[in-house]
C-alpha cells in the first residue's frame, strides 16, 4: 500500500500518521530487536524543475533505500505549499528501495517558487528528512521588471522608462494599440522579437506639471483570454526643493510601554529627506509648535541633500492628541520655509 497526502488551497498543514495495524497486533516491531535499525539513504534532496508555463503539473521522483537492518518506517509528512501531493509506501522493508513521488500543480503561482515536503522517519539518526522543488512559473504574459511604470523627476526635467511584455505561449502574441489613460505622459512600442516579446516605452515630458499623477495605459492585444493588459503608470514630478513626505503620523503611542522599555522610543523616530534639484544650500533652523519633539538634521553644512529625524521626548508627553508642524528654514529664497505637518496620539494603558 502508499501512503498519499496533499496540501490543498484551504489546509496549510496536512500532517499525515502511519500506523501499521500487522505491528500493533503483533505488538513488537523489527526496529525493536537489539542491534538493529533503519538507516534512510536519499539519491537526492532537491530538484530544480526550471522554467513551466503557469498550471503545469511538475512532478519529481525521489528514491529511498532503506540501508539499514530493521525496518523503515514513515511516520508523518507535511507539506509546506497548496496544490502540492505526494505517494509513497508508509513502510521500506531492509534492503529495499521505494519511489517518494512528488507532485506540485502550479496553477495559483508565478515567479520562484518552492515547496518543501518534511517526512518523520523511525530512523534514529536520520528522524526528520526534507524533500525541495524549486523552480520558475512562467505567467501566460509576463510583464518585466513589474506590471507597473514609477516616474520620478524634478520639474523641467524629462523622464523614461521601459518595460518589457513577454509572451510564453506557443502561439504567436501581438500588441494591436496602445491606449493612455492620462495625459502627462506618451507611450509607444517596438517589436523585440515578433510574435513574442516587445518593449513599451513610456515618456514623461518636461512641461509636466509638479505634482503626482496616478494614470495607466492599456495595451490592447489579439489574445482572445488577455485583450486588455492594463497597467498602471505613477509619476511624481517634484519642485526644485522637494520633501520626501507629505506627513508625519506616529499613530498610537502608549506611555506605560515606554516606561517599561525606555527603548522603544528609538523606534518611534521618523526620517525623511530634503532635495534640491540644483546646488546646495544651507538648513537655518528647524522648529515646531509640538513640544514633545525632538529633531535634527544632516549634514549641518550646505548640501543638496538632508536627512531630517524626528523622535520624541518621553519626559514631555503627556495623553491626549497632538497635532501641528514641522517648519524647516533655508537659505534657498524661493523655499526659504518648509512645512511638514505631523500627527499622533500619546495613551496609557490602564
């Protein structure tokens, strides 16, 4: 007889005991007699099964021998991924080899993945064995590096970007037109491999105003199961000083957590950073109207960068919600002031 189990979408973990109802009876197992024991001998641990098109079945076979003078006995398996089965005898008599066959439907993957198989033995110096499929699941089109276009310039500048649309079908794949869905950026595309593999290229203009700009561009195609291939297009044009955020939340902050660990307020600073697009120039002074903030910035010389921490003052807190800003002075005279809000709320457990 095998023993069979699977992993399914719904159960993570599905171990599986053997029990060989012939040894309770008999109440004595050949494991049992002084001298003897299992010993489990793999041909191998692992197997890189490639490149598959997404839903393909992969299936390996791993021999087992049992080299020892008792027998071998498979006590629980579990498998670490959905989809993944595998079927093999619960007992390996002395001497002889079994098939441990594995196989992974890879239906609900893309990209690397792995899977893992983990069998309990009764072999004492081998108790726990790990079974490994890895491998790349192909998408039936693949977008590379990402389905998705980040823009991010400072005005008055121009910016590219390219991806590319792969088929791994075996019929032929072909772009029909390309429709933006937005107007502060040009898309086109050109043939890397016909039938096959094309790069789109997306153009952000220098004119485009400050800002961010959440569009996308549907690339319409003759493949009746993907005719529209929508993909999102992100672009931040930033002004010639530019703060990396918008706001500073420190959500919920409890004061009887610091009291216990002092250390959690070097957890609680925040960093964000300060660009100038042309030269440097020099952070005066950096004030706010919150009291319980502590803030500084580097470099403390003129640069076109800063980075600016902000933390807290545990012996100024107090409960209840504070809310206000952060105003950072420069010696640039068309943003000779910077203002970042910042948000929170101090509690005490009771």
């Amino acid at each position: 007889s095998y023993l069979g189990t699977s992993m399914s979408t719904r159960n993570r973990i599905h171990p599986v005991s053997v029990m060989l109802a012939f040894l309770l009876a008999a109440n004595v197992s050949a494991a049992d007699v002084p001298g003897d024991k299992p010993s489990a001998r793999f041909d191998s641990l692992a197997r890189d099964f490639g490149e598959v098109p997404k839903g393909t079945v992969v299936e390996h076979v791993f021999r087992l021998t049992n080299a020892g003078t008792a027998e071998l006995r498979i006590e629980n398996i579990q498998l670490s991924m959905p989809g993944m089965n595998i079927r093999v005898k619960p007992t390996i008599p002395a001497g002889e080899t079994v098939e441990a066959r594995i196989t992974w439907d890879t239906a609900h993957y893309v990209r690397e993945v792995e899977g893992r198989a983990e069998l309990s033995l009764n072999d004492p110096d081998r108790p726990r064995v790990i079974l490994t499929l890895t491998g790349t699941v192909l998408p039936p089109i693949d977008i590379l590096p990402m389905p998705v276009v980040y823009m991010s310039q400072f005005v008055g500048e121009r910016a590219v970007r390219s991806l590319t649309i792969r088929s791994n079908q075996q019929r032929p794949f072909h772009i029909v037109r390309l429709e933006p869905r937005g107007s502060h950026f040009q898309a086109n595309y050109k043939i890397v491999e016909a039938g096959k593999s094309y790069e789109l290229t997306v153009t952000v203009p220098p004119e485009t105003p400050v800002g961010r700009h959440r569009e996308s561009v549907v690339v319409h195609t003759d493949d009746p199961k993907r005719p529209r291939i929508s993909i999102d297009v992100n672009i931040l044009v930033k002004p010639d000083v530019f703060v990396s955020v918008e706001t500073i939340d420190f959500g919920e902050i409890y004061l009887s957590d610091i009291r216990r660990n002092p250390g959690i307020v070097d957890f609680l600073r925040q960093t964000f950073v300060i660009n100038r697009k042309h030269g440097e120039m020099s952070i005066t002074a950096i004030e706010s109207d919150i009291r319980i903030l502590d803030m500084s910035a580097d470099p403390a010389t003129p640069s076109n960068a800063f980075k600016i921490e902000v933390g807290l003052k545990p012996a100024e807190m107090k409960t209840g919600a504070f809310e206000g800003s952060i105003v950072i002075k420069t010696s640039d005279p068309d943003h000779a002031k910077l203002v970042v809000p910042v948000k929170g709320v101090v509690l005490d457990r009771k």
